[in-house]
C-alpha cells in the first residue's frame, strides 16, 4: 500500500449502511430501561455521522418516535433509504450477565423487519464505502450486487448464520473487503480456537482485512500484511454494551471514508475511532448516547487511547548476550 | 515521575526473585510431557537473566538436574539462595482446556517446597529490585523485612490465597510497590467485577503500580497516573501458557532494574520486554524456551510489538461539528 502525506480525500466518499433500526428492552445488573433506541444501522449511522455523509437503508414502523429520526437529518444522514411501514418497530430485549458481556435475550420481535429486503435507492447505488450489519447473508449479497463499483466493502455476521447459513454466508464473504466480527464468532467460522490462525482461514475466504472485536479487550485488525492491536479506552463503568460493535464499526467505516486512501496508516487511525465512538456507546443505554457528542470530547478520547499504547519508539533495547 | 534522557543505569541494580523450582508434567489439546522444567522463580530467573543479573532464593529436591542448574549459572544467576535439600523437588501436573487458558490441576507433590522458609544470603540483602513470587503472603512479608533498602518490590498472588489469607495478604500488600496478577485475581481481590475500578481498590491496599495479566489479550499497566495497555504477540500457535505470567514478570523486572529510574516510560518499555518473554515462553514445554535466546531474537520481538501498537502520533483527527 502506497503511503500518503496527505490524510484526507478531496471528496468525502460516500458511505451507506445497511442494517435494522429497532427499540431495545435492556436490563444490566445495575439498571434497566423498556425502550432504548437501538438497531445496528442506527448506532452505526449514528458514529459514522460525526466523520462522513452516511446513506441509510432500514425499516421502522409507524411506531418509530419522530425525534429519533430528527436526529439522524440533523446530523447530516441521508434518509432516502430509511423506509416506514405500518406494523412494529423491530424490538429486542435482553439481560446481560455481572461480566456484561454474556446475555441472554428475552425476545425478539422482528415487527416490520421480518420482510425486510433492502433496495437501494438509485442514488446509494454508487456509494464508495458499504457497510453490511448483521442481515441474512443473502440480503447482504444482494446489497452488493446493486452497487455500482464499491471501493471498501465490510460486513458483519453472526453464530446464528454462521452455522444456519453457511453456503450464503460463503457466497457473501467471497466478494467482501472486511469482516467485522467478535472473537467467539471468528472461532466458530474458521473452526481454529487460535484467533490469529482463525483469521488467516476466514481471509481465505475472501475478506482481507479482518476486525476482531474483543470487548473490554479491544479488538485486533488483521490484515493480510500486518496486524494493529487496538485496546478499549478504561471504562470504569460499562452501563450498557448493547450497539457497541456496531459503534465501532461506525466509528471505523466513518472515519476510514475521509481518509484519502485505504492503507495501514489509515486503516489503524480508523480502527482507533472505532475504539472511541464504542466507548461513548457503553457509558449509557442505547444510541441517545451518540446523539450529542462534540468533536472536542471525541478529540480528547482519542488522546487518550493514544496515550494508553504509546511507547518511546526510539528506544534502543538493551539485551545481555 | 521525572524523564530522563539516559535510559540505563550507570550501575546495574540487583534484582532478587524468591519463588519455587519445580518439574511439571503438563497435557495440552495438542501434545503433554511428562517433565517440563517449571516453577515461577525459574521461569521468572531465566527471563529476566537476559537483562540483569539476578539473585536467585529456592529449594529444589536432590533429583533436580545438573544441567537446569547449569544453565542458571551460565546465564549469570547468582546461586547463593538455591538450596538443595534431601527429599523430591516440587512437582505440579496439570491439563488445559480447549481455550489453553483454564485447567485442571491433577496435582501438586509440594516436596521440598513444602517447608521453604526463604532466609537471604547477606549478600542478597541489599537488593534494589525484588521479586516474590506465588507464595503463602506471610513468607513474602518475611522476605521484605530481610531488604534493608528496597527501591522496587513486586509480587505476585493467587485465589488461594486472596480467599484464604486474607489478613497476610493485605499486610503483604501494604509494603509492596507493584503487584502482578491476573484479571480475574483483580476481581476477586477488589471485589469489582470492572477491572479499572477494580485496580483503584487495590492501588488503595498498597502497590501504586498494578499489573493486570490477561493472556492472550496482553496485560495492563494501571499506575495511579496512567495506563498502559500492552498486546500479546500474534502467537499463532500457542503450545504451553505455563510459566508465561512469571515469565512476564521476569522480562519486566529484569528490563525495569537496568533502566535508570522507574517513570512512565521506563515502565511501559519494561512491560514490552515482559510481553516479549512470554510470547516466547508460550511456544514450547516449560522454561526450556527461554534457554536459547539470542539478543537478535528478542529485539525481533520487540519491533514486532511495537509495530502491533503503531499509530501515527503526529495526525490530526478530522472530525465534522
């Protein structure tokens, strides 16, 4: 990959997210709330505005509250994709465990999202940067094959296709640049418990930058060329975990989209802002937490996360013979 | 903490470990032998060898092999406070689970190692920089009180005995500078399930510098002025984690007690040389890995981590109001 001086594109690209819109049930064992504004496309959307023009396509129903949508035009998301349909707002609920990171779901009620097909408007048709969230797998594939020429394609998945759609699954993989999962779901994809063996099998299988997120851990990009270990900010409270991967990934795809080309250099400063935008998502239940972020907060994060891996690089080791 | 330009001593100090020597027979999902050396001063003596000289406290039974005492004494240990005693040297067998992190001990013949009462040669008195391994709270305490001047003590424990010693543990807590554990010794020591928190509550105990081990997620340094998350090497085969967190402790003490003074550089490069060791302890059966280490090879390591973390510092973020 060529280096660049320059950090920024002349023309912000285009970035489209595909993914569900919904209403979360959330209980921790600190709180709970009967209706957070969640959806993968919401809290990716949501990161990504604070970087890049996103192009939305989701479904809600005509439940879905005014004011939510009110936010995403102010911050500037195209909303041409985002279709109302009469029925229910997709809802989840679920109960996280004392390591907040194990939950179990207590419903999941698709509402309009069970019928949902995504077709892009003409205009997302030349989108540059594609998000995938987490759909069935052949949905994602149509998504692609409605784009004109994407210049980065990345996708999210899940153990629930992984094991109940492996053939789309594969089909999907095939034509994407880069996989955003958890490292449980890296481990069931590629059947090697080592992550790092993992992702050298799932590259195999076409995406070659893989995002391994590890929660309170961080999440390590593993690019065929080189590998980048990006840690969580220290949150001494996690309130809520629900969106963050999809935060992240916002946070990532957003920032990576105003960068002037997709090489290390960028791929490692958009993997730290996924990092920060994940770590506003934790403080509080669902996507309000993104809603009011200023560029001075999330600079300063940004600071610190620099902090928290910075060595002396001009360090001469010493080392007895 | 005041920067300094040198980066070395002009003295080198002396670094004492007092822990156990041992032979393990250890089973993966991959291999098992029957006698691997082990015991955390070993592995803890052998890292560390390659930084400072090191003064060594144990007792090993009269089976212990020539040629394990052999390569100490090449490697510069001094061997004053290596006992040998008539009777078996400690021996611990134990196997991993899949995730080559939990395991079951199949058990533990104490040996010799059952009456250790650590008394230091006067030589060792003087020490700058100490070690205390994984034993009972109140023979670490014993061994304190012996240092005339201590500059850096740091120690390690385990949930036998945050459960069961309580009272020692906490006098031994209160006149240590670091402490060396893992996650979730962290949670079961502070009583937190989050470990930033979790780490303010034991800072609170004693130790101002707490070292939080994770595996394969690498290790946190949380100094009550800053952090420091240092990655594990991509090891993509890991074969035995036995011995790696002494092995940690052993690079980064060893790295530490050749530096020219313990501030927040210092001390993120000693973490470095501490994740570097393990990643070579992890590659093979017990401390024989870390016997034949070249310089060339540890400073491969070292750049191959630093690259793990790399982010350009000098970038301005490039956020939308």
């Amino acid at each position: 990959m060529r280096k660049s001086d320059k950090s920024l594109r002349e023309k912000t690209m285009s970035l489209l997210v595909v993914g569900s819109m919904a209403y979360d049930a959330v209980e921790t064992p600190f709180d709970k709330i009967e209706k957070a504004l969640g959806g993968s496309a919401m809290f990716f959307a949501a990161a990504a505005s604070y970087f890049t023009r996103v192009n939305l396509v989701a479904v809600v129903g005509d439940d879905f509250d005014h004011d939510d949508i009110r936010f995403l035009r102010q911050k500037n998301v195209d909303l041409q994709g985002l279709k109302t349909e009469r029925g229910d707002t997709f809802r989840w609920a679920g109960r996280y465990h004392d390591n907040m990171i194990d939950r179990d779901t207590l419903y999941t009620r698709l509402g309009v999202f069970e019928n949902f097909h995504p077709l892009l408007p003409e205009q997302y048709k030349s989108s540059d940067f594609v998000f995938l969230a987490n759909i069935q797998p052949d949905l994602q594939y149509n998504v692609i094959r409605q784009i004109t020429k994407p210049m980065f394609v990345a996708m999210d998945t899940m153990n629930f296709w992984i094991s109940g759609a492996p053939d789309d699954l594969r089909r999907t993989l095939s034509v994407v640049d880069c996989l955003i999962i958890n490292d449980s779901e890296v481990r069931l994809l590629s059947g090697m418990y080592n992550i790092y063996a993992g992702a050298k099998v799932i590259q195999e299988m076409g995406p070659k930058t893989l995002i391994i997120k590890k929660g309170e851990h961080g999440a390590i990009l593993a690019h065929k060329d080189f590998y980048f270990a990006c840690p969580a900010l220290p949150i001494e409270k996690v309130f809520d975990p629900t969106g963050a991967g999809d935060t992240f990934a916002g946070g990532f795809m957003g920032y990576l989209a105003q960068t002037d080309e997709i090489n290390d250099s960028n791929l490692r400063r958009a993997m730290v802002m996924g990092a920060v935008m994940a770590s506003f998502c934790v403080e509080g239940f669902g996507a309000d937490c993104l809603k009011a972020l200023t560029k001075e907060s999330i600079k300063k994060r940004a600071s610190q996360l620099m902090a928290l891996i910075k060595v002396d690089a001009d360090h001469q080791w010493l080392i007895a013979e």
